[in-house]
C-alpha cells in the first residue's frame, strides 16, 4: 500500500494525478521506475497554434474594424486558453505540461496580443525540461515579454529598468541580491534588444545600444544583454532561487533549506539542465515523507485538470472554463501582475473556498450533490425548486462526464474506503468515510468525495 501511496503522490505532483486503472497497473512499480516512465511520456511536446500568423497587425480604420478586430482578439484569448486546458486534462506528457505551468507563472507575462501569448506559451512547453539558461533567454528576447516589461523603450541616454529589474528580482536571483546600480548598468546593457511586429522576432538595434562601459556586479566591460544574463546564471544564488519556488510548486509551501541547497548544487553542477533536477526531487527520500503529502493546495488549474483527466470531462460552451478560472482566481494567459500568482493559501479565501467545493457537483452533477431517495410531502416544492435549478446548471454548464468509462476502470471488489483513499492525498477523516460509506449509491458517495475540503489538497 505504501509504495501505491508513493506513486500516487508523485503523479498528483509531477501531473496532474492518475486514473484508477493507472494507479492498479504501475502499484508495484519502483518509485524510479515511474519517474522514468513520466519522463518517457513527456518526451513528446505539442505545441499549441491556433494562429498561425499575428493578427494585430490588420490596421482596422472605421469603428465596424475596430470592433470586429476587438471581438476576434477576445474570441481567439478564449480559444487559446480552451485549447491549453484542453491539453493539459488529455496529454500524456504530464510533466512537460506541469513545468510548462510553472514557468507559466513564473514567466509572467499580460501582452494582450494572443499570438505573443500563443508564442511565449510554446517557448517555454518546448524549454520545460530542457535548459533554464536558453529557457530564460529566448522568453526574454520575445516580442511579448518585450512589449510588457516596455524594453522596446530602452534606449541610449534614455534607460527602461524595467526589464532589467524584474529580470533579477523575478526571473533569476530574488530581491536582496542585487543592487540599485546593477539594475541601472544592466538596463544599459540590454538597449537595443527589440522586436519586429511584422513577423513577431526579436530584433537587436545597434543604433539605440548604448555600447558605453557598464559596471555589473563589480565587473566592467561594453557589456551587452547576454552578457548580463551569463553572469547572472553563473551566480548561485540564480539555481537556489529557481529552486526554493521548485520546492513550494512540487513539494512544500515552507522550503527545507537543506533541501533547496541540495537542489541548488544539483542544477548548477547541471549548468541548469531541469530534467536532472526534477529526477532528483522525485527520486529523493524526502519528496514521499508523511509531511510532504497531501499538504499543498491544489491551484485552480490543478483541480479543474485533475477533475477533467479523472471523469473525462468535455464542454460544450467554451467561456465555461473561463468563468470557473476567474471565480477561482486562476485565469491562464492572465496572471494578476508580472510577479504571477502567489499560490499556497492565497488560494483559498470565504468564498473561494465554498466555490471549489461546489465546482465538483456542479461539472459532475449538475450541481446537485445528493439528489436521490423518496421524498416527503413536504419536500416537493423544495425539490420541484431543485429540479428547475439542476437544469438551470445543465443548460449553463454544458459539461458531460463520462461516468461510465470512470466507473468501469474502477474494480468490481473495490470499497468505498479504498474509493475514498484513492481519491484523497490526506488520511480520510469519520465524518467523510460515514457520509460516503452511507451514500445511496456510488456515484453520490464520489461526488461527496470530490466536495471535501481535503479534495483542494495534493
């Protein structure tokens, strides 16, 4: 049971959980066994097009234009984000989409243009187990985070910082480890770098560079972008940095320093090469202790993917989604501010909270959590009223599950405890084993499963 337990967890923190069937056919694989075979599965990447060309570029005249122009944009925003979370709910390559995510967030980019999104968003599903270094390079140099952190303005004798700024204060080395003047010789450095918006690549300016001796962290030179980026990455504190946000994405929302030191030699001995680092963390004895399961909140994506994958889930309105990830404060493509979301217990408010438990009846069941039994006289008007807003929900929702291929992969001999267990990281409380155990039928006893508070943890 303990090595089941162990494969469990790594599959709800390396994807995004895995499938009854799954679970009973890899139970007794060894721990390293599993990690290579995600690893395998995430060999492929598939890059997301819904466009093929950067529409931004019609110049719309009259107001009919500019409307239609402001309408296609929305529309392909929704597509895109569709698109990703559909990728996310069926790939296989789990873990390349996970760290797509988190260089999502890490990367956090609002450009309001869909191809740069569509663009940045490939960038960095093709880096996600590759190189930080090339990672952070070419996500610096596109037109997107170009446009954003306003380096199309960063000119000689008229310095942006912001780039620079957010470069080390985010991207690389944290807050505290640079000075002032850093951000002020760095942003020097990077005039110039620029993009085309014909064909959406990055440029460099020779004549908007200033190419006047910079002095970078005690060293001085004509540096130019690159180079400030190659002494950047060659500092340490660069990978523990990377790592410490590493560590609360997949393992703890309080990092073990002892832990993100390991971390941190293992990538920079690495040169920033990510698979080896991920190998590591889900490799090492501390990644399975009792105190590192089930004890991260799941992300809005997290649950909306995880119950999409596991009740094979499809929509038929798209702004559906849309709707559930701005209720739960996680909207993909639109990140609050160039810091990302927080994540950990900022996730999880009053409200957001009654949400989230709410959200697994809604998709599953049209909102009705137990709905079955004879009623009483006195519970017509009640259930006449619930009926009316069961439909309400389906014809809104527009969401079908397929209950049956979920509850085929299920063994006949399983128990409703062992369903519970399945289905929660943390140890099942009384309460919720009574409620399931006394459920009217299977279904039912799921979905009072999936509307626990311990279903939002991982």
């Amino acid at each position: 049971m303990n090595n089941a337990r162990n494969i469990k967890h790594l599959y709800a923190r390396a994807g995004f959980g895995i499938r009854f069937e799954d679970l009973h056919d890899h139970e007794n694989w060894s721990v390293k066994k599993a990690v290579r075979k995600l690893f395998k599965a995430s060999e492929n990447q598939e890059p997301i097009t819904i466009l093929t060309e950067n529409l931004d570029l019609r110049h719309p005249v009259t107001d009919a234009e500019k409307a239609k122009s402001k309408d296609d944009s929305y529309k392909q925003g929704i597509d895109l984000n569709n698109t990703w979370l559909k990728q996310l709910s069926e790939t296989d390559a789990q873990v390349r989409e996970k760290m797509t995510l988190f260089w999502h967030n890490h990367f956090a980019c609002i450009c309001g243009n869909v191809f740069y999104s569509q663009q940045i968003n490939n960038i960095e599903r093709a880096n996600a187990l590759g190189n930080f270094k090339t990672l952070l390079l070419q996500v610096s140099q596109t037109p997107g985070m170009l446009l954003f952190l306003t380096n199309q303005q960063n000119q000689k004798g008229h310095p942006n910082e912001n780039f620079a700024r957010e470069l080390m204060e985010l991207f690389t080395l944290g807050r505290g480890h640079y000075t002032e003047q850093d951000v002020k010789e760095s942003a020097r450095a990077f005039t110039g770098w620029a993009y085309s918006t014909k064909n959406a690549e990055y440029t460099f300016t020779p004549r908007v560079h200033d190419d006047g001796i910079k002095t970078f962290m005690g060293q001085s030179a004509n540096f130019c972008g690159e180079d400030i980026i190659d002494m950047i990455v060659a500092k340490k504190q660069t990978a523990i940095f990377i790592c410490s946000k590493l560590y609360r994405f997949f393992v703890n929302d309080v990092p073990d320093m002892g832990h993100v030191n390991q971390m941190a030699d293992v990538f920079y001995n690495a040169n920033y090469e990510i698979k080896p680092l991920l190998e590591y963390v889900f490799t090492a004895d501390w990644f399975y202790d009792d105190k590192n399961i089930g004890n991260l909140i799941k992300s809005p994506i997290d649950l909306l993917v995880g119950l999409n994958r596991q009740f094979y889930v499809s929509y038929q309105n798209p702004m559906v989604l849309i709707q559930f990830q701005r209720t739960l404060g996680q909207e993909l493509f639109h990140p609050p501010n160039v810091a990302g979301w927080p994540g950990g217990k900022s996730w999880i408010d009053s409200s957001t909270l009654m949400y989230r438990m709410k959200i697994p009846s809604t998709i599953l069941n049209a909102g009705v959590i137990d709905f079955t039994g004879k009623a009483n006289p006195e519970d017509e008007a009640y259930l006449a009223f619930e009926k009316k807003q069961q439909l309400n929900v389906i014809k809104k929702v527009q969401a079908q599950p397929d209950w049956d291929k979920f509850l085929k992969e299920m063994p006949a001999d399983t128990t409703r405890e062992q369903m519970a267990e399945f289905m929660l990281e943390p140890p099942i409380n009384s309460t919720t084993l009574y409620e399931v155990q006394n459920a009217p039928d299977i279904k039912t006893a799921v979905i009072q499963i999936i509307s626990t508070p311990e279903y939002q943890l991982c």
